[in-house]
C-alpha cells in the first residue's frame, strides 16, 4: 500500500484533549487525515506516524474539545448587524441617542442608521426609545433600532412615513403597532410589525452579503465554533438570500462551517410541494427545521403566560392552536421537522399538548408519511413549569435554549413575574430528566461566544459575580454538561454521531483549543477563556 495514504497530514500533539467519548476520554496527541481524524494516542506514536509533509503542532499542553455547534443562530441578522451600530454595552438612554447621534453626523442624509441589542431593563431609567427620541437626534436619516430580543424595534418618524405607518395603520396579524392617548404611532413596533420596516429597507448587494457573511464565519471560528443551525425569523425576508448565499459558498468552497438552515413557517407548504426534507444536503450545508413562533417575548411582555405579568397582562399568542397543530402534522407526514419558538409558560404547555397529539397519531393512525430524519424541537423553553417537564420529557423530544439570554434577563425577569422566575431556565431539572438541552446564542440576540454561554449555565452569574451564589442556583449545571450540550447532544439531535460530537478515529477533525482548562478553573473565569485554535474539517482555520 502507498505509504502516503497512511501519513498525516497534520499532528497535534502536547494536549490536553478532552474527547468527550467515555470510551477514551483523554489523550495527548491526534492525527488527522482527509479533514478526519485518523489516530490518537500518545505523542510518541502519533510523532511515529509522520511523514515529510506532516505538520507537527506542538500546543503546549492546552485544553482541547470537539468544535462546537450552536443550535439557534440568526446567521444573516447577525452578520449584517456587524457592520450596523452595536448597542448591547449601552448603559442608558442617553448614551443609545449620542451613538444614534454621531452615525447621523457621519452618514449622508436619507440614508438608513440600523441598530441591535439594547435592553432598557438594565438601563437606570428604563425607557425606551421612540420617534420623539430618535427624531430629535437623527431628524433626516430613517433609523431603526432592534432590541436585543428582536421581538420589538424603535424607529422614528422617517422610517414610519417610508412604511407607511400612521395613526390610522391597523396592527398586521401577530404584530402591535403602538400609539399614544391620541392614536399616534410611537415608534415602538412589537413581534412581527417590525416586518413592516424591514420590508423598506433596502436590502443588500450579493456582494456585499457574501463578504458579511465570510467575514462572519471568520469571527465564529475565533470564538470555537464549527457549526450552526441558521434561523429564519417569521415574516422575515432574508430567507432565500440567506439560502442562496450558503449555497454559493459551500458551491465554491468557502463554507467553513457545519450548517442546518431553517425554513420560515410561512413557507411549508412550498417546501412540501418540492418534496424537501429536514437533513437534506451534504457534510456542510443541510435542510434545517420549518421554524414556528407560539408567542413573544418576556422583554416585550408578549410571551403568553399562565398568570399575569407582574406590570402587564398574559401576552399573547402569536398562532392559533390550532392552526399550528396542523401545520406540525403537516411537515411531520412530510418529513420536515419543526421548532416552535416558545418563551412563556402558557406557550410551552400548548405547544407540548400539540406534540403529545402528534405523537397519538402516529400511533393510532394508518399514516403513510415517513417521519423527518431528525426530532422536533421547542426554542427556548424560557418559562416552563415542572410538571410540563414531566410531559416533554416522556415526547422524547429536544429543548434548545440559551444560558446566555438568561444572564440578560435576569433584572427584567424579577420584574415582571417575581418569584415565578423559579420557573425560567430551568436546565438542571431538564437534564436531569432526560430531555436532551441543546446550547445556543440566539445570536445577535446575545453574546455568539460558545465560553460564554457555557460560563452562564454553570454559575447563573454575571461577569462581576453577580447575584451571589447565582440566579436560581438549583438549576446550575457542571461543565461537563454544558459542554456536552453544544458537542455530543446536538451531534446526536442532529443524527451526526458517525462524524461529529466527540474526538474519535474516524470522526471528522472539528477541533478547538483553549488557553486554560475550563474543567479545573475558577467558573468565574470561563467566560475570559480564550480559544487560541480552531481546526475545522482537518484545516486549520484560526490560529491566534
């Protein structure tokens, strides 16, 4: 046999690789061969098997994981939202409008100032901005500013005149337009009335959204991940530049990232007539999920709860039950898999009746459909009483959720429901249930950094230590968990095991480092670690 069909390519060795496969759980050095990982073992024989080319990497006895998998990413929102004003460090009011203020100086006038990430409910005064606010900043630039939610925006009153917004627009379908005592709008556009902004703004080149788009992948693998599940917002109409851009970036082999791409609900239908199923596509680029909303959002006071907000009323539901229960057994029968957006306690509980119906039918019924390759999912599970887990946990279904959000939310949570925050984020009980969590970012609605959310789940802290001994500390979770939960469980949700998820022989070579060992460290410090390599499909793509 050809002796360069048994060399390396490249050799790590001096590690300290945490393979998350119990069968060999650590080892110093890996081999890696055709974008797989050949061998393991110790340094002297992976050294042994090198050949003129090798590449030898000494890494200096780093902490090394499996790539990680984000399983809720607004890849497009958050690419393109990069180069618009960032506005999640904001402390105040004041200190949103001086940025909104210096964009206006900088930009010509007419041309749009966008905006991402600000939460009033960490700011001392917790007001939001609107059209007087803005106008009196930005009075000739249309300007639209998401919160970090993305379930409400503000804009001012060029950008409602655009939309065609005015004291006599009726709220769309599942969306608020708010208004004053005499009927004016606000500027102030909750769920899916923002859609009635984005619809006048101009979209960008295919140029300019491929090189967003790269750029972002860049910055992803400097940060440890190797793989994402791109989410559609509902209403949204990003989905087929998104979709296509994907697809002339895997076509031309730039896509450097594992990626399972989600369909808008609105769009089952013509994903069934064409016959698409859920994990159709190759190593790279899959058919996601049809994605759903049940409600809103807490920050909004739209997601649909049980009891009344402590400052508001019970939200509301963003479908009829009904409806989506019929959209569910639609692409069940197909083989679309679906997640279902749901925030408040009310929404779960529905959301799950609707799945354990499902699951009746494909019981008791003669359906001749072929289920999707993949389980359907809940998003978020934010507010979720026990016995709900009790019945999700019997569905066999998966929760993706978001550590990250919940060290957002904290402040806005104690406001709104007081002590039925018992009730959010609730991983530990999940887990310890048997449901399989997936990790997220909801990216851009929180930090993408996979340390950070993994710092989240397993102190329930902010960076500065805050509360002590952590928000609802029952439900913190080890670090071995939290890895696992954007490693092993999703490699298994996704049906990848044979090539992702663990550091195994044969398995493709999706690989970080790290510049401390989060298994041994202070907690406190894992959201400052520190990725100082990422090897994706045996190339390495980062090198700090």
């Amino acid at each position: 046999m050809n002796q360069t069909l048994q060399t390396p390519e490249l050799i790590l060795v001096n590690g300290n690789f945490r393979t998350m496969d119990p069968a060999c759980s650590q080892v110093r050095a890996l081999a890696l061969k055709s974008g797989r990982i050949m061998a393991m073992g110790s340094n002297d024989v992976m050294e042994a098997m090198a050949g003129n080319k090798t590449e030898i990497v000494d890494v200096e006895g780093r902490l090394g994981l499996p790539g990680m998998i984000d399983s809720h990413f607004h890849f497009y929102d958050w690419a393109m939202g990069r180069h618009q004003l960032e506005l999640s460090q904001v402390g105040s009011l004041d200190e949103l409008t001086m940025l909104v203020a210096q964009a206006a100086e900088e930009k010509a006038p007419g041309s749009w100032i966008l905006g991402q990430g600000w939460n009033e409910s960490d700011w001392q005064e917790h007001k939001m901005p609107d059209r007087n606010i803005l106008d009196r900043v930005a009075p000739q630039h249309p300007v639209a500013l998401w919160r970090c939610d993305l379930h409400l925006v503000s804009v001012n009153s060029i950008a409602l005149q655009l939309a065609g917004i005015e004291a006599g627009t009726p709220d769309p379908p599942d969306g608020v337009i708010e208004k004053d005592a005499s009927g004016r709008p606000t500027g102030v556009l909750r769920e899916l009335a923002p859609n009635l902004i984005k619809t006048v703004i101009p979209e960008p080149g295919s140029g300019e959204l491929r090189s967003a788009m790269c750029g972002g992948m860049a910055h992803l693998h400097t940060l440890g991940l190797t793989g994402i599940h791109d989410m559609r917002l509902m209403g949204g109409l990003e989905g087929a530049a998104a979709l296509r851009a994907w697809q002339h970036l895997n076509e031309s082999g730039e896509l450097k990232l594992r990626c399972w791409v989600s369909i808008p609900g609105e769009r089952l239908d013509e994903a069934v007539s064409l016959g698409l199923r859920s994990n159709l596509g190759d190593d790279r680029l899959r058919i996601g999920h049809v994605k759903y909303f049940a409600d809103g959002g807490m920050g909004a006071r739209t997601a649909w709860m049980i009891e009344p907000y402590l400052d508001a009323e019970m939200g509301m539901p963003l479908a009829p039950m009904d409806r989506l229960q019929k959209a569910v057994f639609k692409a069940d029968h197909a083989g679309l898999a679906v997640v279902i957006h749901a925030i408040g306690d009310r929404a779960n509980r529905e959301i799950i009746s609707i799945f354990e119906a499902l699951a009746d039918r494909r019981r008791n019924s003669h359906d001749t459909g072929i289920p999707p390759q993949v389980p359907h999912r809940i998003e978020h599970t934010q507010m979720i009483r026990p016995e709900e887990i009790r019945r999700l946990a019997k569905l066999r279904m998966a929760a993706c959720v978001q550590p990250h959000n919940m060290i957002l939310d904290i402040n806005m949570i104690d406001e709104c429901v007081g002590e039925r925050g018992r009730f959010t984020y609730a991983y530990q009980q999940m887990m310890a249930a048997g449901i399989p969590v997936l990790f997220s970012s909801d990216a851009p609605v929180c930090d993408p950094s996979p340390l950070v959310g993994i710092h989240a789940a397993v102190t329930r802290q902010r960076r500065d230590g805050t509360p002590a001994g952590g928000w609802y500390p029952s439900q913190r979770v080890s670090v071995e968990q939290a890895v696992a939960a954007y490693t092993t469980v999703p490699a298994a949700f996704y049906k990848r095991t044979q090539d992702l998820g663990t550091l195994t022989p044969g398995k493709k070579a999706d690989i970080i480092l790290l510049d401390q060992d989060i298994f041994r460290v202070d907690p406190m410090a894992i959201a400052d670690t520190r990725v100082d390599m990422t090897v994706f499909d045996g190339e390495i793509v980062f090198r700090r």
